[in-house]
C-alpha cells in the first residue's frame, strides 16, 4: 500500500515554512498521542504517520531530496539509493524535545517548562434496584468537580491582571537541586511547577483556578449488570493541571437488598412458605418472578426445603446474553392461631400417625435408629 503525502499528513501546502510545519505537526501530536488517546488503537498509527512526516521535511536536505523523489528517495534501491540521511534528528539535528515539552511539559537539557499532569479519577458509588440491574436503566448522578474558573478562564488571576514568569524557575516550572555529585530535578517549590506567580489572585477560585462545582451526568446502566462492576465514563474525572488531561470517572454498582429475591449471579433465589396440607397432599401455587407470575406443581409429601427450577426465570447474563434461572426453596409452614376445631382434628391425625409411625415419617424413624447406635456404643 503506497504511504500517503506528507504533506497531505500534516494537512499544509507544499511551500509551507518551518514554522507551518511545527505548527501543524504541534496540532497532529496533541490530537493523536497514544498517552492522550488509550482507548483509540488508531491514534497511534496516526501519530506515528505524522511524526514521520514533520522528521522529514523539517530536515532541509530530506525534504528536497522528498521534493524531489517523494518517497522513493528513501527506499533502498529508489532513486535517492537509499535513506542517505539515515534515522534521528537529521542533518540539522532537530530536538523533538521543544515539542512535546510544549505538549506533554517535557523539558530541553533537563530545563524544561512546567510539567502537565493528569487529572485525578473520580469514583462514585451508585445504588440500583435488582429490578434495574435486570431490565437495565437511565440514572442522573450528581458529583463534585473541580471546574476552570470562570472568573479568571482558569489562569488564577484576578481579571484585568495576568500571572508573571516565577523568579525562581524562570518559567520552567523545575529547579535543578545539586547533591553531591547528583543533580535531581524537581518541581519548583514556589510556583508547585506552574512556571507562574499570582501576585493578584481571583478571589472567587483564590487563586487556584479551578473552583467546586456540582455535575449532573447521565449514566445508562446495561442490563445484567451486577454488584460490584464499575462503569468507566471518560474525561469525566478532575482536570489536569498545566494543560494535562483530564482523569475518568468510575461508576461502582451496588445492588439493593431485594425483599423477595436473592441474586446469585445470573440466577435468583426466594422461598416459598407452603401449608401443611399442601405439601402432604400435593397442589399448585403461584411464584413470583421479575416478569410476572409463574405456576408450580408441588407434588404429594414434599418436604420442607425442597427446591424447584424455572429455566431462564433469572437475569440475562451483560456478556454470554444468556438468562440464568429462578430457584424456588419450599418451606412448609406450621399453622399458628389454631382454633379448638382444628387442634381436634391434629390430635386425630396425629394418633391414626402413630399406629405406623415408621411408614408415615421414614425420616424420624432413621434418626431415631441412629440416636441408638450412638448411645449403645
């Protein structure tokens, strides 16, 4: 695939100054640095495009021998036989360095101008129903931020004054600190690395330029979503300082107890209190699902924990899309409140019980054998 023209890379005209060039490729480089751009995998291809184009024809050799040639100048066996300028900061001996000290607060021979830094993440925890996590939703959450102050446009200054070259980093932002046979830079403990002093500060930001204020985002929630998961929302954290970016904003999901249901992943759990006469007999109850109401048949002589399945009754799963199930545990349920009526009637059951106790309750009469094992050894 033949490579595109520099010039069209950088977006200038073919009698473009030196200035033009570092102008346009200042422009390209802030858009597509792959420190700016984490999530754009291209950004990188065209960051490196244009940093191949401005090494060329900001070198004056390179770029009239590229005039000339165009790429074919510095293709083995082309007509310039060859890359005759070989790699780096060519002829000239150009510094990328001013650059990206402009950009990225990078310096020149360790001098450099005032460091940008990233703004901070932000976290926010957010409560959702179990029905919201389910079906998904729209919510409307308000955060605190530190915002450019209007006041000043973020310069920190009072209006009508402006902030001066500090006197101790002339500007840099660093200062250079001599210790033994070390040299370590630092930020400039006057200005914090800003390269500017405030001698007449805003008094709305105090200063700072940048003041508290509260933002309302939208968030959408997608459905299956879980306890614990966080939502990452780009650019919405801090912003930076000294021109850096500003940080992310991370939405941590907490799910509400739910009075009926229990999540389990993708499945649900509830109990069921069933009566007596149900379970020992045999019948049909309805369940409640998050979509309605279902049926269940409870077969004769069910016991009291017994567990029952409805496929696809859960939530549908945020990465397989496939739903988990309802599990419902039975619990048979002693009457309470009896009345005389029915406290002669449990007698009489439980006498005509007695006469086969071992055939009626299987269960009692295996732990009862096992009580005697235990106490006969």
């Amino acid at each position: 695939m033949s490579k595109k023209d520099y010039y069209e890379t950088l977006g200038v005209n073919r009698d473009a100054s030196e200035d033009e060039l570092k102008k346009a490729y200042r422009k390209m480089a802030m858009k597509y640095h792959p420190d700016r751009n984490p999530d754009n995998p291209a950004a990188e291809a065209h960051f490196k495009e244009a940093k191949e184009a401005y090494e060329t024809l900001s070198d004056t050799q390179k770029r009239a021998a590229y005039d000339q040639y165009g790429h074919a100048a510095f293709e083995a066996g082309g007509m310039g036989g060859g890359n005759p300028f070989g790699g780096g900061a060519g002829a000239q001996g150009f510094d990328f360095s001013d650059i990206f000290g402009d950009i990225f607060g990078g310096g020149r021979g360790g001098g450099g101008r005032s460091s940008a830094q990233r703004g901070s993440d932000l976290r926010y925890n957010l409560e959702i129903t179990l029905e919201e996590a389910a079906r998904g939703a729209d919510k409307q959450i308000r955060i605190p931020v530190m915002e450019e102050c209007e006041t000043c446009n973020g310069s920190g200054a009072k209006p009508g004054t402006t902030p001066t070259t500090c006197t101790t980093c002339a500007g840099h932002g660093q200062v250079r600190m001599q210790q033994g046979f070390f040299s370590v830079q630092q930020a400039c403990p006057r200005c914090h690395g800003s390269g500017k002093m405030i001698n007449s500060p805003c008094k709305p930001c105090n200063g700072q330029g940048r003041i508290k204020k509260q933002k309302t985002l939208e968030i959408k929630i997608p459905a299956g979503i879980d306890t614990g998961m966080r939502l990452r929302h780009t650019g919405h954290g801090e912003p930076g300082m000294n021109g850096g970016p500003h940080g992310d904003l991370y939405v941590e999901i907490h799910i509400k107890a739910h009075s009926v249901f229990e999540r389990q992943g993708d499945d649900l759990h509830c109990e069921m209190p069933i009566s007596f006469s149900v379970a020992a007999l045999g019948g049909e109850i309805e369940i409640p699902t998050l979509d309605g109401k279902a049926s269940i048949k409870i077969p004769a002589e069910t016991q009291s924990g017994k567990q029952f399945r409805l496929r696809g009754k859960g939530i549908k799963g945020m990465r397989n899309h496939a739903h988990g199930d309802l599990h419902c545990h039975v619990i048979v349920e002693t009457p309470v409140n009896l009345t005389d009526k029915q406290k002669e009637l449990l007698r009489e059951f439980e006498a005509i019980n007695d006469k086969d106790n071992a055939r009626h309750n299987p269960r009692a009469k295996s732990w009862m054998n096992k009580v005697k094992d235990f106490f006969a050894e």
